[in-house]
C-alpha cells in the first residue's frame, strides 16, 4: 500500500484498475493505492508527467500487503520480520493504520499536511472522531 503526497502543478484525473479515479485539482492531493512493486516506477512516472514541472510527487511504501489481506481483522500481522499488535480492535480496519511507522498510527506519524490531507476524506473523518486514544 503506497501513500501519494501530490502537490502544486497542473490539475489532472487519472484512473488506476482497482481504484476510485484520482483527481488532483492543482493544490494538494493525498491519495492511497496499492500498487505492486514491479509497476511502481511506471505509476510515479505517469503521476510526475500528469503533475508538470511545477508540482510533485511524495510517496510513500506504507506495507506490502495484499488489499484483500489488509480488510480482513487479525491479531497481528508480520511483515519483513516486524510483529505488528494492534492497540484497539478497531485498528484493522481504520485508515489511519500505518503498520510501518513507529507508533503503527498514520495519525501520530505522519507529517502534519498527510494529516490534514487525510481528514478530508469521510471514512477518515470518522475514524478520527471515534479512536480510543483520542477519547483517554
């Protein structure tokens, strides 16, 4: 699973098999996509052209795992050696779940414009307001 940071150039839509349409409107975009390793390249190449000279292009390997492994709730999941133990049970399933940061939440790692970013989007939104840590 990768994290698209998109800022500044020229507005575009671009459509990706599997995933809703990206649309950049020329200011600042966040987008997430699972992307295979062996078209990553291809992917940053087209989201740059798209973008121009003007804008850029931040990304960001969150996890190797599978769109179908990463809705299904587990215990804990181990990637690359690292045993990830979820602190709430609601974390599975929360978009803010980022198994390769240091605290495992996308809410207390990530830079401050991902986050901003991210509460646009409702399910977001919604995980944010109903998190457990948030609530102590």
């Amino acid at each position: 699973m990768w994290t698209f940071l998109i800022e500044g150039g020229e507005p575009f839509e671009v459509t990706m098999e599997g995933h809703p349409p990206l649309q950049h409107d020329g200011h600042r975009t966040l987008w997430k996509a699972y992307v295979p390793m062996e078209d990553i390249l291809a992917v940053d190449a087209a989201l740059a052209q798209a973008v121009g000279p003007e804008g850029s292009v931040t990304k960001h390997i969150e996890c190797s795992i599978s769109p179908e492994d990463a809705y299904f709730p587990q215990e804990h999941i181990s990637q690359h050696g690292k045993v990830v133990d979820f602190r709430h049970p609601q974390c599975p399933l929360c978009s803010w779940f980022s198994p390769y940061t240091e605290t495992t939440c996308g809410l207390q790692d990530w830079v401050h414009e991902m986050v901003c970013s991210h509460l646009n989007f409702p399910k977001a939104k919604e995980d944010f307001d109903n998190c457990p840590d948030r609530q102590s």
